[in-house]
C-alpha cells in the first residue's frame, strides 16, 4: 500500500531546496575555516557552525520521508520513529 504518494512530491521539492541551502551553508563554513583571511564575520560564522548539524539533520530527515511515501507502510512507520529518535538523541547530546 502506497502512502502519501502526492505528498512526495511537495518534500522532493523541499529536500532539493534545503540540500541547496545546507551545501552552500557547509562550503561558507568550510572555505571560511581553510582560508588564513575570515570573510566571514564572526557573528554569523557561529551562527552557521551552531545550525550546520540540524540542518544536516533535517535535509536528510526530508529527502528520507519523501522517499519513505513513496513505499510501503513497513518502510515508512520505521523510518519516522528512527528519524524522531534520531533527532531527539541529537537534541540530547546537545542541550542535555
């Protein structure tokens, strides 16, 4: 039984756009700590290297569930109580 077949359609978008979004995030962070001049101001440097894991987080979390709609109940329940728990234990480990 296909669950949420249309409702793919809406994440696949989302999750493209995120994806774009934390890649573009990652390289600033990345180019910014491999370069000897920061272009970046520190300000919104931190602010980027604080949300980097939850967007990571969450960008995989959406392409997931869009593939997961697509299928059957026996992967979708599965993959979304992993995908809570996933980020409940980051959440965890970071505020706990």
């Amino acid at each position: 039984m296909v669950i949420l077949k249309s409702f793919s359609g809406i994440l696949n978008i989302i999750g493209q756009i995120l994806a774009f979004l934390t890649i573009i995030m990652l390289g600033l962070i990345y180019l910014n700590d491999a370069l000897p001049v920061k272009f970046l101001p520190e300000d919104f440097y931190n602010t980027l290297v604080s949300i980097k894991e939850y967007a990571v987080i969450i960008t995989i979390t959406v392409c997931g569930f869009a593939f997961a709609c697509k299928r059957s109940l026996i992967i979708f329940i599965p993959f979304c109580i992993l995908a809570i728990c996933a980020l409940a234990c980051y959440s965890i480990t970071l505020f706990g």
